[in-house]
C-alpha cells in the first residue's frame, strides 16, 4: 500500500472520522488556516488515483469516501515498518519496546493476555 503524505493523511483522517463528504464540507473541518478549495481538490484527486478514494457524482458536484479503513492503513504502515526495520518479526519489535523500556512487565502481560484472548475468539 502507498504512503500518504502529511497532507494526504489529514484529508483521510477527516473522512475516516465524519464519511462521506464533498469538498466544501471537508474545509469545514480544517482550522483557521484553511486551505484553498483547489487545493483540497487536488489531494482528493491524488487520493483517488492512488486508489485510498472513491467517489460518487450528485450533478456536477462528486461526494468522496475513504475506500480503506483507517485500520487498514495503519496495519499496512505498522507491516512496512516491521518489514523494513525487524525482519518482519514482531518479537524484534516487542523486544525493541522493552529495551529501550517503552514497554513493561505488566503491559507486556496485558498484551499476552490479549493474543490469547483473540485466538479464544476466533476458535469459538
């Protein structure tokens, strides 16, 4: 999957967190230095292209939504790093957390418990 930019990002992290929109809604929720009309569009196309944006035509005018989840994004992020940095190997990565103390005994207890709780899960 493709990385996003900052700006890019920003637009996914406002139609994960309020659906679909068009434009104009979108500026809504940007704070006081609001960017340009265009500007926004451009990124939205670029979105598009990069296939994280689909749309839908209303008229002249199209609605936008996130074609992956914000889950989806981050598992695919959090997957390069481990692949490029780790060796793919998660237990790298949990070792790194608790040598450079990021991560304790109890949490690393707490994060046991949940696997196990998961493939409970999934075996039911």
């Amino acid at each position: 999957m493709k990385k996003l930019t900052p700006k890019e990002e920003e637009i996914m992290n406002i139609l994960w967190t309020h659906g679909p929109l068009f434009i104009r809604e979108m500026l809504a929720f940007y704070s006081d230095s609001k960017p340009h009309y265009n500007t926004v569009a451009t990124l939205v196309k670029l979105l598009v292209e990069k296939g994280f944006v689909s749309y839908r035509a209303f008229g002249n005018t199209y609605r936008y939504e996130a074609k992956i989840t914000e889950n989806e994004y981050k598992g695919s992020a959090i997957g390069e790093i481990v692949s490029q940095y780790f060796d793919n190997s998660y237990t790298k990565v949990v070792s790194q957390f608790i040598e450079d103390e990021k991560m304790n005994l109890d949490e690393l207890k707490q994060l046991i418990a949940q696997i196990e709780q998961g493939k409970n899960n999934r075996k039911s």
